[in-house]
C-alpha cells in the first residue's frame, strides 16, 4: 500500500524503528542495521581420526640413529618425489626422463605432443641477440 513511500517520512506514515546499540570500543551510540547477522559456529571435535593423527610423522626418529627420514613416508610417483615446480613444462620433461620406458605409447605420444608446444610457446619470444 505504502511502498512507493519507503524511505520517505511523513506525518502520515509510522517512523522507521531504530536499533539502538553502544559500540564497546568508542563509547558512542551507533545506529546501524544488523543485516547479516553471524553464523552460529559450532566447536569443531579435536578427536577425528584426521584431526587426531595430525603431525603423526613429525617426529620420525627423533630418538634414532639418522637412518629414516621425513621423505621416505612421502607417497606419489617417482617422478614427483621431492620436486617443486610451477613449470609445466619442467615438471613433463621431468616425467619424461624418468618414467618414460614404463609408460604406455599413446600416453608418451601424447605428452611428447604437449613437450613439443610448450617449447614453441616458451621459446617464442625469448631475445636472440647472437642469431642462435
């Protein structure tokens, strides 16, 4: 009935209720509107089995002679192991050499193919000041 008035005050229409609040830091009164009221939160259980075992190998060998270490828990290919890389194309030419006898042809093919085309993209605008 009324809502082409909204935001509109007059002598007609109730005024627009308040939410009066203190802020606790400043002292003043602040009259803004709560309106996305937070989320009721839960206490996260501390004794999952995945909360639980966090940090399980952190130690390994801190009272032995030297002989395990950290990586050997590491899983994952081969190839992969103890490398860090952003680069693609490092990363395949990486694949490549070590586990290319083991790898199927078409997947060799096909990663061959992906080698190939970075190399062009990587090597398209690099300077080449001596004509190489």
């Amino acid at each position: 009935m009324f809502r082409h008035l909204v935001g509109v005050s007059s002598p007609l229409l109730p005024a627009p209720r308040r939410q009066i609040t203190y802020d606790a830091t400043t002292g003043k009164e602040s009259t803004h509107r709560n309106l996305f009221p937070r989320k009721l939160t839960l206490p996260r259980d501390a004794f999952t089995p995945k909360r639980a075992r966090f940090g399980e190998f952190d130690y390994v060998d801190i009272l032995g002679t030297g002989e395990r270490r950290i990586v050997d828990n590491v899983k994952g290919p081969a190839w992969l192991r103890g490398f860090r890389s952003s680069n693609e194309f490092r990363t395949l030419l990486r694949r490549r050499n070590m586990s290319s006898g083991t790898m199927d042809w078409v997947q060799f093919n096909n990663m061959q193919k992906r080698v190939k085309y970075l190399y062009r993209k990587l090597n398209f605008k690099r300077s080449h000041k001596y004509g190489w």
